[in-house]
C-alpha cells in the first residue's frame, strides 16, 4: 500500500475542513447554536478566500507556510509533519481563524517587504497603505476580519 505525503498546504485545509464538533448542550437552544455553526462556516469560506489570495500573490508560498508554522510560537504550529493547534477556551469557534491569522501574516509579510522595481523601497509607506490595497483584492467580511 502506498502512502502520499501530504504538503503542508494540504494538512491545512484538511485541518481546517474538519468538522467542528459543535455540542448542542452547550448552548441550550436552537438558535444560539444554528449561529454558532453559521458563523464556523463563515470562517471556512474566509480561509479558502485568504487561501487562494495568499497563493496567487505570493512567490513559494509552500515553502513561506511551512516556514512560518515550523518556527510559529502560536497556537497554531507543524510539529513532526502535522499541524498541531493548542486550544484556548473552545475548540470549535478557534481554529479556523487560527489558520485564517497564519495566512493573514503571510500576506500582511508579502506586502510589508514588497519593494519598488529597480529599487530598495517599499511600495507602500505605512500600514494604512497596505491595508487600503488588500481591502481591494478581499470582501468586507475578511477585510473587517483580518485586515482592520
């Protein structure tokens, strides 16, 4: 039987297409808990959504996330080859904006070390400029997310 290795990439989105394994007990009506969910699928559709932003824009973004969850000291790391997440209160609502800050940063790194052709300065000047061209290129919800 032959096994795949899975890149990185790939143990994060199958990280983050887990199921969350809301329990109805801990909230006690429908409503609240619909929410909750709607709310967790949100936050899926935002990863795939900074996912596919991050990979089109920046240059070995492989190698970039590997790096970046190897040395990590948050709560999201790859340790031994899998993405290991310390939980903070609930599980559920967490780790699918954890993944979500990762790329953030990756992203928010890309466009702060961006540099005019043929020069050593920065294209923007300020965060404020880097954030009014991300908010260009995501929805209001990332931007408002992630980016504010």
């Amino acid at each position: 039987m032959e096994t795949t290795k899975l890149t990185t990439v790939q143990k994060l989105i199958k990280f983050v297409n887990q199921r969350p394994g809301l329990d109805f007990n801990n909230y006690g009506e429908s409503k609240s808990y619909n929410s909750e969910s709607r709310e967790i699928t949100k936050d899926r559709n935002d990863f795939f959504e900074l996912l596919v932003f991050a990979q089109n824009r920046i240059e070995d973004f492989e190698s970039k996330l590997t790096f970046n969850l190897t040395q990590s000291s948050g709560r999201l790391t790859l340790k031994n080859g899998e993405i290991d997440y310390c939980t903070g209160q609930y599980f559920c609502t967490e780790y699918r904006p954890a993944a979500n800050r990762v790329i953030t940063q990756l992203i928010w790194n890309d466009y702060r070390d961006e540099k005019e052709p043929n020069s050593s300065n920065p294209i923007y000047k300020d965060g404020h400029a880097m954030r009014k061209a991300i908010s260009r290129r995501v929805s209001m919800r990332v931007r408002k997310n992630y980016f504010n």
